[in-house]
C-alpha cells in the first residue's frame, strides 16, 4: 500500500503523463471520449491507462481525470513525448527530494477554490458557480463523475486552470470519504469568494 506522500507524488506523475499522451490528437480523442462514461464504456483508454494505475486504486478516478485534462489543449511548455508511466508502488526509487513537503499539498487549489476563482473573476455567475459547488457535494460518485466533464469544460472556456493531480486525489478519496472532500471543496470556495458576492 503506497503512503500519502507516494500516491500524491504518483498523482502529479499521472497528470504529467497524461498531457504527454494528449500531444497525440489520436490519443487525446480516445481519452476525451472517456468522459463521465462508467469503466466499462472506456476499453479504448485501457492501452494507455491500465499501467500508470496499477497499484494505486481509484481507476474510475484516474480515468476521468484523464479525460478531463483531454479537454484541454497542449500548450508549449508540455513534454514534447510521452513521459515514462508513473512510479508503481513497489519502486523505491522516489527521492525523498522529489517529495513535496506536506503542507505544500494543502495549499494547492482544490476544486472549491477554482469555482470560487471563477466566481470572483465573473461576479455575474457567482450564485451559479456556488450552487455548482453546493450541487456536487451532494452527488454520488457516479453522478459526480458524470458531471465534472461539463464543469471542467466550462471552467477552461475561461481560462482557469484545475489542478487536476489535487482533484484526483479528492475523486479517489470520494468513495470512501465524500463528505470529508465536499467540506473541504465548500471551505476552500467561502474562504475565497468575498462575502458581497455570495447567495447567503
């Protein structure tokens, strides 16, 4: 069972993965078309996913984070190819160095913080992103799932970045945990949106 600190370092390697595998359109298409689809809708990322996964659970989680970092379009400071699959579990080649210290973490922007991002930056939309924030703390898994594509989609037309390694982690841990990620998603999103902008 790989600790905290080797999922989060994994997590970040995932991402970087992914957009290395996104430089290829052929690739990226098969990864978009994975979208708020269950498992067993997606067998044509399976080639490019099943390895990077292996030993760290969540496939459902790595899956959609896959597709949603498909909907963004390479920019040039990605990896010109595809870098080398994540680290599995039973390596113990990750340098401590490598490591990010563990308050460093916390202080990445989760979901809640980019929908509060977008909510300061188009103060018209504010009740809307806030009762997009409020609607997904209360969904299942799978309806969560469903739903983030079109979120995502629609943060990216405004040009916010997701930290989409943040968001894994938080998709992963939702099955288990998915009142202890909403608490965090509502506490990040009404510590950064000002008060005048909020449906109270």
């Amino acid at each position: 069972m790989p600790s905290r600190d080797e999922r989060r370092c994994h997590y970040d390697a995932f991402v970087a993965h992914v957009r290395g595998l996104c430089r290829t359109p052929r690739i990226r298409s098969r990864l978009e078309d994975g979208r708020g689809q269950p498992l067993t809708e997606c067998p044509g990322m399976d080639a490019y996913l099943v390895k990077p996964c292996q030993g760290f659970g969540g496939r459902r989680a790595h899956y959609t984070i896959a597709s949603l970092i498909a909907l963004e379009r390479p920019v040039p400071d990605w990896t010109e190819t595809a870098p080398s699959p994540p680290p599995h579990p039973d390596q113990d080649d990750l340098l401590e160095s490598e490591q990010s210290p563990p308050d460093s973490w916390a202080r990445r922007p989760n979901l809640g913080r980019t929908l509060a991002d977008a909510a300061r930056a188009h103060p018209r939309t504010a009740a809307g992103w806030q009762r997009e924030m409020e609607v997904m703390g209360v969904l299942s898994a799978d309806l969560l799932h469903t739903r983030l594509p079109h979120t995502i989609r629609r943060l990216l037309s405004l040009g916010l970045a997701c930290d989409f390694a943040v968001l894994l982690e938080d998709l992963a841990q939702w099955d288990f945990d998915p009142l202890e990620v909403a608490g965090r998603w509502r506490h990040a999103f009404f510590l950064t949106v000002p008060d005048t902008l909020l449906e109270l």
